[in-house]
C-alpha cells in the first residue's frame, strides 16, 4: 500500500511539474538578459551600468547618487516603461563593457561611439542618447593657418599617435577614407599620457592631438585645469560632433527595442535638448547633422 502511494505522489509531481513548464512557455515571450529579477512590485529590474567619473556624461554626484546627461536621459526613457524598475550602477569603463557584454548588466553609458567591432558585441539603438564633439588641439601659432582638420590634414601635420582600438582612430579612418588627397598619417601607438600628448605638440613632436572638448576643457581650461599652464599656448579646433549611444547586452532585444522607442519620443517632445543645456551649457545634437 506505501508503495502504491509513493507511485501515485510521484506521478502528480511529475504532471504538476509539466504543467509548471508549460505555463512558463506560455505568454510573452522573455528577454534572455541580466537580470531576471523582479522588483517588490513586480516590475522587471534592469541594470544599467555607467561610468562613475565621465562628468557631464555620466557621474556619481556628491550625495553619492547616480548623476550626468547620459544617466538623466535613463531616468527620463524608465518613466516611459513602466514595466521595468531601472538600477544604476556606477562602474569603471572595462566592467561596463564586459558586464554589457556577458550580461552581467542588461545596459550601460559611457559616453561611448559606434564602432564596427563594438556593433558585434552589443546592441546600439537606432537613436543615440547624446552626443559629444571631437576635434584637435594644437599650437595657438598656427591657429592664423589653421582653422578645420580639412587644414590641419592639408598642411602635411602630424597627428599624435592613436591607440587602434580607440574610437577616435576609426574617426580619423574614416577622415582619410572621405578625403583621398589629403590624408592624415595615421600613427598607432599606446605608449603616452594625456600630458605628453599636449607636450609633443608644444615642443613640436607633433602638430595636433585628437580629442573630445570636453578633455580639452577639463585639462587646459578650466580654473583648475592640469595644464593650465598651457592655455594661451594651445587651441582646439572642432571637427564635429559624434552621437553617442545606450550599450544594451544582445540577448535583451526587446529592452534595445524599448529603449530606442523612449529615446525617439524624448528627441520629439524637446527634452533631450532641455536637458543638453542644462549638463552641457549647449545644445550638442543639433551639431550632428553639420557636415
């Protein structure tokens, strides 16, 4: 009789445990991303790493709250999905980019480009979610001479050396690749600082260093500037502005596809702009479409 019984309890698991997973084969279907974890009222969690020192961009504040444009437009895009809890973790540049990667993290920002090679580890919505502006430094006795990187390059200048892997190389590939006749020498390297880079070109090593405004600010002219010294010495030329995008991990398709919803809707109401002035002091995207 106990056996007949154990047979029995057996075969009711076994059907409960069928119907279990067929119920969990029903419905919609899930995103195969980091976090699979539910909140306290039931929404999905979503974990989105960012850098914690990449201030406007992305930034943890002196409360020690999650803070910059890139963070602000997250905060923006989880009031348009209610279905997701967003948690943001501050992280440095090469845990975000594995963590996005592994998933680890379903999405991080960091200010970061679209390259080939980083489209084949992640997804980048269609919209970006910012922008930043590229150009070059150099000495400010050439400034009457030079006045674009379409000069720098046809004046024969010499650009310091760029690690391949940098997005800012693909930047001056593509340069070359738009303008045959005049093309920048294209030097790989990693073996310098960003001090030697503003010294090569003072002592004349190099003509130029390619560099986002934002460095170029943060280094030379800001109040407290490291090379404030160099100033009046030094110029930066922009080149143009570069859109800057959401890292989503591959498996969260259906997040990327959210998101890339939310962050049209925000470009459409203004408030994408709104909040370009108040980190940035200036609309940056509007320079994206000058050529």
């Amino acid at each position: 009789m106990k056996t007949g019984k154990l047979w029995k309890a057996l075969i009711l698991a076994g059907i409960v445990g069928i119907a279990g997973g067929l119920a969990g084969c029903g419905g919609e279907k899930a995103d195969k991303g980091a976090s699979a974890a539910v909140s306290s009222n039931g929404k999905k969690i979503v974990k989105i790493a960012h850098t914690a020192h990449y201030f406007p961009y992305d930034y943890v504040d002196d409360k020690n709250q999650s803070d910059g444009m890139e963070v602000a437009v997250m905060k923006e895009v989880a009031k348009k999905l209610p279905r997701y809890e967003f948690q943001y973790v501050p992280t440095s540049d090469d845990d975000l980019l594995i963590g996005v990667e592994s998933g680890k993290y379903d999405a991080g920002t960091k200010g970061i480009w679209k390259t080939p090679a980083r489209e084949k580890k992640y997804i980048f919505p269609e919209n970006n979610i910012a922008a930043s502006v590229i150009g070059v430094t150099i000495r400010s006795e050439d400034a009457d001479k030079i006045h674009s990187l379409e000069d720098f390059a046809k004046a024969g200048k010499k650009l310091v050396p760029i690690a391949p892997q940098n997005a800012q190389y693909q930047v001056i590939k593509d340069f070359n690749t738009a303008h045959p006749d005049s093309p920048i020498n294209l030097e790989a390297s990693e073996n310098f600082q960003v001090a030697d880079a503003y010294s090569w070109v003072l002592e004349g090593r190099y003509d130029g260093y390619l560099s986002i405004e934002l460095a170029y600010k943060k280094n030379v002219t800001a109040p407290d500037a490291p090379y404030k010294d160099y100033k009046n010495k030094l110029t930066y030329i922009r080149y143009k502005a570069l859109p800057t995008y959401v890292l989503v991990n591959k498996n969260d398709k259906e997040l990327a596809r959210q998101i890339n919803q939310a962050l049209g809707e925000l470009k459409k109401e203004g408030k994408i702009a709104e909040l370009e002035k108040q980190y940035f002091g200036e609309e940056i995207s509007p320079l994206l479409d000058q050529k």
